[in-house]
C-alpha cells in the first residue's frame, strides 16, 4: 500500500476545497460587511437609538448559530451534506431579505435571527472531510479558514464604500444574492459526496463526552474567546500606541494577516507529510500564549503591538485550520456532522463568552487585565492539549467482492475488525472502500471476509 504522504491532491479535492471555502466566504462575507457600518446606521432608523438593541441586532446571528449547529449537524448525517447546507443558505437569504425591508430594528433583529438560524459550518466542515483523504484534510481546512480572514479584511475595507452607494438595505440585498450564488456553488461545483455510512446508530452522548473531541472543543472555544477580546482593546492601543485613525486599522489586519500565511503553509505541510500533527498543533498553543504575553508587556509599543498581532494570527490560522480537521478524524465516522456541530458550537460560545469576558476586564482592568486572561487562558489550554492523542494515520483500500456476497452481512464484519474506520459497500461495481488506520488493521482477514483469495 502506498504511504499516503505521497500521494498528491486529486482534482476532486482540490476543487470540493476551493468551492466550500468559496461558500464560507460568501456566507461570512454577507455577515461581516454589516458589521462596519450598521451600528452608525441604526441611528436614524426607529429603535436605532438604544445602543442595546443595536449590539442585539448586530450578535443576534450568534445565539441562533450555537443553537442550531448541533441539529444542523445531526440531519447532515441523517439526510445528506448538502440537502442541509441548501436548506441553511436558503434560511440566510430570508433572514437578508427580512433585514434589507426592515423599517425599525426590530425586524432587522429578526432577520439577524433568521441568519443565524442557517447554520451550516458543521455541514460544510463535514463535506469537506468527506470529500478529502486525512493526508489532505488540513490542507482543505486552512484553505476554508484563510477564506474567513481574508474576508472579513476585504469586508473592513469595502463596506463603508458600498454603503456610500447602495445604503444598508442594498448590503443586505447584497448578503441574500451572495448566498444565493453559495447554493449554486454547492449545487454546481462541488463534487458529490460519498454515500452515507450505514450501520449502528452513534448515541449523541458518545459524541458529546469523547474525552478527546471534549479537548479539541475546549480548544475551539479557548481560541475564539482570546480572539473576541483581544479585539476589544486591540483598536484603541493602535489608535493610542500609533496614532493610527480608525478608518486605516484593516491595513494592519490585512498586512498581519496575509504575512502569516507565509510560515502558515509550510507548517500544515509539515504537519501533513510527516504525519507530525500534534506537535505542530502544541507549538502554534505556545504561539499563541508568547501572543498574548508580549501583547500583554508590549501594550505601549506600537510595533510590538503589530508584531504581536501578526504572531496571534499565525496561531490562529494554524489552529483554525487543525482543529476541524482533528475533530474529523477522532469523531464516530457515522457522527462527524454531530461532532463538528459541538464544536461549531463551542466555537460560536467561545465568541459570546470572550466578547463578554474581554470587555467586562477592559472596563475595570484595561489592556493588561485583558492580555493576562488570555495568556492564561491559553495556558490552559496547553495543559489539556498536552495529553491529547496523536491522530492515526489514515488510509484508503479498495477490495474487490466475490459475486453473490451477502453485503449486508461482509459490510457488518468489516466494520468491527480493529481499525478500519469506515466502510462503504458498492455492490454494482462489485467494491468495498475501507478507511482504515495504517499499521493498526487485518487485511488478510478483510480480504477473506470479501472472498478475495
């Protein structure tokens, strides 16, 4: 067999991960070009003067998503990758629709709900998983991640501009066609998915109380929590630290943000070809911790400051890209929608919590209070990421089948050998394809089972 480090990436991988971080793009995009401009615009609309109603409205998204994540994720398993993600960009084009014809912020609130309420991260995160080997995964996860932060810095630099000409009702006019033109991707240009596992039912709580998926979880929501406060003191220490107005931070986002991507990428190929994901995983821990401390010393000093950021965003590009891409591989293979809907949740309270956290400590502790809870936060976070498992290495095999097999009785036996991972029965082509943990599984005794001599 092959060692998968060799193998490249075949053009079905290659274009499953640009069109699905081409649909997280659209998607993010038409959330983060509201976020600019929307709470100066609220003031002239009725409602729009109370400053609660406008943080509702705008983080309104966030509490629907952590509540359907997990459901989204479940029915992805159940009824199919796409049907779901159709269904929640759908739900997104509504709530853009809603928004774009509100009179007061009422119904912009609603449709802000209506947004979140389409919450397909953890479906797409599992298309994608599906559609791509485990050599490749993180490869395809830092491609749907790098998507995100490269539009939410096109957003801080274009938002402004296009409200200037279409107003707040044509941006969200913009969001719905936006996702609109995600479903055509998802119908048109991803390549279709495998067939979904058969076999015995994953009790939710498997999934929930995994004592390595709760690590990974507890790393997602660490890693938004330090992002979502850091960024509530980060403006005012450029504003203070180098003078530089409000209206030119997304060059230091933008510029910090495409300069980490260079060490970014030879790191997950190094990750990748080598097999060595939990060390590079523990070292973009530590960065993020150095992030925080020098942020913490270097509060006053503008390039320090810059310098910083450009660490954090180095961490978080490595991580954003892991973390997915481990949870696909340690969740039930029947359960990988469920899974990545709890971690998609962690993530979405990992917002809220350091949204919350980070301005409470900037409001009585300032900048530093702030640094030191995410430094220790993600100390925290090395001590149970320290004990983590290495993820297997996983490999694909294809078996041919004797003519008039039982299927559903070899698809059972393959199933509980020790360390095949999934397997998917083809009985017109006469083929079982096996996923299966390199080293760790009986392939003498998988060939009997399918009657190959």
């Amino acid at each position: 067999m092959r060692s998968p480090s060799l193998d490249p990436m075949t053009r079905d991988e290659k274009r499953a991960g640009a069109s699905l971080a081409a649909i997280f793009g659209l998607r993010m995009l038409g959330l983060f070009l509201i976020l600019p401009v929307f709470a100066e615009h609220a003031r002239h609309i009725p409602g729009g003067d109370s400053l609660t109603l406008v943080g509702l409205a705008m983080g309104a998204y966030g509490l629907t998503q952590a509540m359907f994540q997990i459901p989204f994720g479940m029915a992805s398993d159940r009824w199919g990758r796409k049907p779901v993600i159709v269904v929640g960009l759908v739900l997104f084009a509504i709530g853009s629709a809603v928004a774009a014809l509100a009179g007061d912020i009422w119904m912009v609130f609603f449709g802000r709900i209506l947004h979140g309420a389409g919450a397909i991260s953890a479906a797409v995160t599992a298309l994608a998983a599906d559609l791509t080997r485990e050599q490749h995964r993180t490869k395809v996860m830092a491609m749907i991640g790098s998507s995100i932060g490269l539009v939410f810095a096109a957003s801080l630099i274009g938002a402004p501009a296009l409200y200037a000409v279409i107003g707040m009702s044509g941006l969200f006019w913009l969001t719905a066609l936006l996702a609109l033109g995600a479903i055509g991707l998802v119908t048109h240009v991803v390549p279709p998915p495998p067939p979904l596992q058969t076999g015995p039912k994953v009790p939710f709580r498997t999934v929930l109380l995994d004592t390595q998926l709760l690590r990974l979880n507890f790393g997602i929501f660490a890693l938004h929590l330090i992002q979502m406060a850091m960024f509530v003191v980060v403006p005012s220490l450029l504003v203070s630290t180098g003078g530089l107005p409000l209206s030119q931070h997304w060059q230091v986002y933008l510029g910090t943000m495409l300069a980490s991507l260079v060490p970014m990428v030879p790191a997950i190929i190094y990750a990748e070809k080598r097999a060595r994901h939990k060390p590079v995983f523990i070292a973009a821990v530590v960065l993020l911790i150095l992030a925080e401390a020098g942020s913490l010393f270097g509060r006053d000093n503008f390039a320090v400051v810059v310098l910083m950021m450009w660490v954090f965003f180095l961490a978080f590009n490595i991580l954003e890209a892991s973390l997915p891409s481990l949870i696909s591989r340690v969740a039930p293979p029947r359960a990988k929608g469920a899974a990545l809907g709890v971690y998609n949740t962690s993530q979405a309270l990992g917002l809220f919590t350091g949204g919350a956290v980070g301005g409470l400590l900037a409001q009585h502790t300032g900048a530093a209070g702030v640094f030191a809870f995410g430094a220790a936060v993600a100390v925290l976070w090395l001590l149970v990421a320290a004990s983590m498992r290495a993820p297997a290495v996983v490999v694909s095999c294809e078996l041919a089948l004797k003519p008039d097999i039982d299927i559903d009785a070899v698809r059972e036996d393959l199933a509980t050998l020790s360390g095949v991972r999934e397997v998917i029965m083809a009985p017109e082509k006469h083929m079982a394809y096996l996923r299966v943990n390199l080293g760790q599984w009986d392939e003498r005794r998988a060939r009997q089972l399918v009657g190959e001599t």
